[in-house]
C-alpha cells in the first residue's frame, strides 16, 4: 500500500522535491517485501527520472546488486554494473561493483580458493 502511495504522489507530481525521495524509499521496501522486479523497476524511474538526485547513482547500483543477489539474472546484473562504472567511476560504490563483476556467478568455495591463492 504505501509502495503504491509513494508511486502514485511520484506521477502525480513528478516535479515535487519529495518525488524522488518517496520512488527510492518505494523501492526499498518493494525490495524489502520481496518484490524485487518491482524495486527494480523503481529505482529505474529514480535515476532516469532524477539524474540529479543525491541517490539516484545508488539507484543504479541497487538494480544491478539485486538482479545478482534477488532474481539472479547474472547477464543482467552484469549490464546494470558495467552502466554503473562507466557513468560513475569515482563513486563510493564503484570499487563494490568492479568486485562483484570480477566475481560474479562465483561459488562461495570458489571465491575462497581465489581470495586463498591470493595470499
């Protein structure tokens, strides 16, 4: 329901201050409710929508960190965190993304031969 609101003030009154705000938080507790294409699609709208918001790289990253972990559409996943890197290389999140591309679809056993034969 209050993913519904939130979505609906966002269409209503796109240019609001508060629209980009309520669309994030919105897809925050889609993801948290087990909805994760919906989160997805929600987090889309913030950082098309909304290039300007403090969040809407986070958005982004959130895609693509849920379609690895949440749906584990790995072709996906691998799209959203290369558009991350690329538009944003100096963001906090960018180290997270390189990683996660550099092991994706990785076992746990396999990332801990890796992380072993590393040291």
């Amino acid at each position: 329901m209050l993913v519904e609101l939130q979505s609906v003030f966002a269409e209503n009154y796109p240019q609001d201050s508060l629209a980009a705000i309520y669309l994030f938080k919105a897809a925050d507790i889609a993801k948290g409710a087990d909805k994760p294409g919906l989160a997805i699609k929600l987090w889309g709208k913030v950082h098309r929508q909304y290039p300007d918001f403090k969040a809407a790289p986070e958005s982004l990253f959130l895609q693509a960190f849920t379609f690895e972990n949440q749906i584990k559409d790995l072709n996906n996943a691998k799209v959203y965190y290369e558009t991350f890197i690329n538009r944003y290389p100096n963001h906090e999140l960018a180290q997270v993304a390189r990683l996660a591309l550099e092991n994706i679809g990785q076992s746990p056993d396999e990332l801990l031969k890796k992380f072993e034969n590393k040291q």
